[in-house]
C-alpha cells in the first residue's frame, strides 16, 4: 500500500475520523434512491447530494425495518464500496459470538519451583490474557471508560492533533500492583528466580498501519507523553506515564509565542525516549505518545517494579528482554500454583470501547483472539472466523471483503446492503444487542458526542462511523476516500430500524469540509428517524 508523509492538516484530520491511512476509490455515477421514501427525507438526501463537494462521489445507502427486514430505502445499497471502521461491527461481532458478551478475561500470576519460608526458589509467570485494558480503563461501576469527542482517545495521540486526553480517573499500574500485593499476600516475600511474561496466547501482529498487537497490554502499550507549557523563552514542563526504570525521557521542548514547531517523538536508542519541538505558550497541555517496541519486556519491567514496591523481594534485573526461553509447558502451570489472578469486566465493555471511540489496535485484537478460537496462534486466521459468521448471517464474499478487524486496510470493501443485513439479523443473537449498545450515540457520547446535538434525532440514533483519508504531498488536496455511518435508528414513532450511508471519494480543502461530510450523512440519518 502507498504510504503518504503525513502533514499537520492531514495529522487534525486523523484526529477527528480516529482511523488514517491512504488508498485509492473510484467515483461513480449517483444512482437513484429507490423505495416509498417520505418527501423529507427525499428533500434532505438531494440537498445533500447535490452540493458541489459531491459533485464525484459514489454514495451507497440501505436503510430497512429492524423487526421485518423490508427494505425501506436504497440507494446503490448492493454495491461494494470502502467502508474504513464500520468494519469494527463484523470483527466485534465476530468475538462476542465465539465467546460471549459476559467473557471476562483472566490474567494469572503462577509460581514455579519450591516454596520455603516465604521464598520461593522459582520464577514468576505471568500469563497474558489479550486483555487490552489490563485495568486502565476499569472504572468502580465495573464498566471501561472512554473519551467522548472533542477529547481524543489517547491511542490516537500520535498524530499530533490537540485535543487528545488520557481516559479520566485512570492508572496504568493498577492491574499489575493488584497482582503484586496479592502475591505478596500468597505468602511470597522473596523471589529467588526471574519474573517472566507468558505471551504464548497468540503470536505478536504487527499490523502496517496501526502497530503492534500482543497478549499483553500496559497502558495500552504506549507511553503518554503531556507537555505543559511555560512562559515564551523557557523550556515545557514534561511529564509520562507509566514511569519505569524500562524507558528514559530526555525533553527538549521551548515555550514559543506563536507558531510553534511540532512536538516530535524519537527513540534514538533502545529504551530511550527524546521529545522535541515548539509547543505555545498559553495554549493547553498536549499529549503524545510512544508506542512500546517489546509489550513483554515492558511490563515485565513493571511487574518487577510493581512486586518490589508491594513488598516482595525479586532478585533479577528488571531490565532488559523478557525470558519467555525460561516457561515450563503450559500444562505445568496448574491451579494450585496459582498466586494472583486480574479479572477483567465482561467483553462486551472491551466492544463498548472499540466501537465508541473506533479503537484499531483493539478491532485488531478482536480478530486474534478469535484466532485462539480456531486454534490458532496466527492472528490472520480470525479473518476466517470472521468469515464464518459473515456467511452464517448471509452476507456475500462477493461483496465483503475483509483484510482486517479494524477497517484500516483499503482494500477492504463492504456494502450498505451487507451492513444492514447484519445489523438485522444480529438483534436476534444472545450478544447482538452488546453491539447496539456500544455504538455512539448520536449528540451523546464517542465519536459522536459533537454530531447532532441538541436536534431531535439526538439520543435516538446509534451509529459505527467510518472514515479513510489522504492527502496530497504538500498538502495540495485532501481526499475523503470514505466516509460511512452504519447503526440503529430509534425512529420518531417508535420503530426500530438499521441503516447504512456510504461516501465514496470526496475532495475537503480544510478540517471544516471534512467536518462538514460528518454532519451531512447524520443529517441524512436524522431525517429519517424524525420521518418513520
């Protein structure tokens, strides 16, 4: 796939789809919308189609009764067209059938070797679980918090866009220091061994665009860099999270003025971090971050950290590459040398996640551990998972195809009539309504909490939105390669429908035009729930 520098624009642009990538889609001619469509909705589809900006763009659009399945509306809905994350669904309902909505995963810590006095002459294993929150995210009331729109997931604070935030109320040590004290309260006051981590659940993916995927997860395995301005002429304060002894931050930020330079993340060395750049003075805190080369090595690290401050003495270095030529068999690792176990909330909070503020590395994720489902440890295989299902619920492979769980390959394809279809016949699974829920809500929360507020429609459409760009080097022209919304509609008399409204292939000269194609297809959507 062609990979296109990305620019500041194109970087804010990002931000505000939460999925960027580069990739090519073809025009088509505007075919009729067809079906008994009341005269508003009618009148809003031409409005919106026929402004310039769409004068070359293919749209596609589905829209049909949850309880019957008779279409209701369409438009081109039968023709395969690029989705971007509204591919989510498929993954996310991909594992909620294989394992269920109430699934919680578990991430034990084992002992090995003998047990005398409070030392153990052993190692510690810690067996990771593909739990992508691992106790970030956990929240009192047991549900996984998330950031709604403006505030930018902190995943997708790499791109240099301002507004990205840390998930509130969090603590990327909470998991493992939990695992620590219990270890200690198991008894164990001194480590004689190594501590190792167990990442045998799957192989590491390393997707092309959106990182690295792996069974263990701190801090989502990246490090939050915040930098806080100070006054022009003086050096940013800089601050990080999780701090262990694994990585080392050197800062060279200015406080400026005006105009400043962009803050830029670098590794010249293994285990080191240098942040430079320009940040203004009077402006907010900006957040970066620096994605984990070794989640094994790195939580290892902090697991090490973690023990030690609970109290439990560990004899080997807490630095360098995780062990993992040291695991007994797996069978080896029996409940009764169980020391600690983390217990995650249910899977369908992790789908909330994935789905509220489109969480690639996470859609990623779902696709391997439906990969462990087929026994495999190749994450590729959760493809043919997905498959399965798709088949089962009637969609056609002449028309979907899947290169991923997050939508983020663009040659990726999928039409309004697949997603709708599924939509349908998912309301009929024991987990499909975790889906439903853990959609945006129109004007309330994720990705869609800054659409449609304050309009009748808000509250009462539930949506998956999608988004693939790219820009033209020098920043010459901007592509909307796609922009899609897919979901349910609470209509205004009470009747449930799905629909599906694609974008194909739109020129933006700025973030506003792009905005602006957001708003159109949930101005659509929101005229048909005020016309039903």
């Amino acid at each position: 796939m062609l990979t296109i520098p990305m620019t500041p624009v194109a970087m804010a642009v990002t931000l505000v789809s939460l999925a960027v990538a580069c990739g090519e889609a073809q025009a088509d001619t505007l075919a009729p919308v067809t079906g008994d469509v009341p005269a508003s909705v009618s009148a809003q589809i031409e409005t919106i189609q026929s402004k310039p900006a769409y004068a070359h763009t293919s749209w596609g659009m589905r829209v049909a009764d949850l309880a019957t399945g008779a279409v209701l509306i369409d438009q081109a809905g039968d023709r395969s067209l690029t989705p971007g994350s509204i591919m989510k669904v498929y993954s996310s309902a991909t594992v909620l059938d294989l394992y269920g909505p109430d699934y919680r995963f578990r991430t034990p810590v084992y002992r090995t070797g003998a047990m005398s006095g409070g030392v153990l002459d052993g190692d510690l294993v810690l067996v990771a679980s593909g739990d992508f929150s691992f106790g970030l995210r956990e929240q009192p009331d047991g549900t996984l918090g998330f950031n709604n729109f403006p505030e930018i997931d902190h995943n997708y604070a790499d791109t240099g866009f301002a507004g990205g935030a840390l998930v509130k109320g969090s603590d990327p040590l909470t998991a493992l220091d939990d695992l620590a004290k219990a270890v200690h309260a198991s008894g164990i006051a001194e480590v004689r061994g190594d501590v190792i981590i167990d990442t045998r659940l799957f192989d590491t993916y390393r997707d092309p665009t959106d990182g690295i995927i792996s069974p263990i997860w701190l801090n989502e395995n990246v490090v939050d860099i915040v930098t806080t301005a100070a006054s022009a002429g003086q050096p940013a304060t800089i601050d990080w999270r999780p701090k262990t002894a694994a990585i080392k931050v050197a800062a060279e930020v200015m406080t400026v003025a005006e105009n400043p330079k962009p803050i830029r993340i670098e590794t010249p060395a293994p285990g080191e971090v240098r942040v430079t750049g320009e940040i203004a003075a009077g402006s907010p805190p900006t957040l970066n971050i620096w994605h984990v080369p070794d989640p094994a090595a790195f939580a290892r690290t902090a697991f090490i950290e973690a023990l030690r401050r609970a109290g439990v003495k560990v004899e080997a270095n807490p630095l360098g590459r995780n062990p993992a030529d040291k695991l007994p068999d797996a069978a080896a690792l029996s409940a009764g040398t169980k020391v600690a176990e983390h217990v995650s909330p249910p899977l369908s909070e992790y789908v909330k996640v994935v789905l509220k503020v489109s969480y690639n590395r996470g859609a990623h994720l779902l696709l391997c551990l439906a990969a462990v489902q087929a026994g495999s440890r190749d994450c590729e295989a959760g493809i043919g998972k997905e498959l399965e299902l798709l088949d089962r619920l009637g969609v056609s492979r002449q028309s979907t195809y899947v290169f991923d769980g997050a939508g983020s390959d663009d040659h990726a394809k999928t039409a309004p009539a697949d997603q709708t279809t599924v939509l349908v016949r998912i309301v009929r699974e024991p987990w499909g309504r975790s889906i439903r829920r853990g959609m945006a809500i129109l004007g309330v929360d994720g990705t869609q909490a800054a659409n449609g507020g304050g309009t009748p429609a808000a509250g009462h459409i539930q949506i998956k939105d999608g988004t693939r760009v790219t820009m033209a080097p020098g920043d010459y022209q901007g592509v909307i390669i796609a922009k899609t919304q897919v979901g349910y509609i609470e209509a205004k008399s009470g009747r449930d429908l799905a629909f599906a409204i694609f974008l194909n292939t739109a020129p933006f000269a700025s973030i506003e035009d792009f905005i602006a194609a957001d708003h159109d297809i949930a101005a659509i959507a929101a005229a048909i729930q005020q016309a039903y």
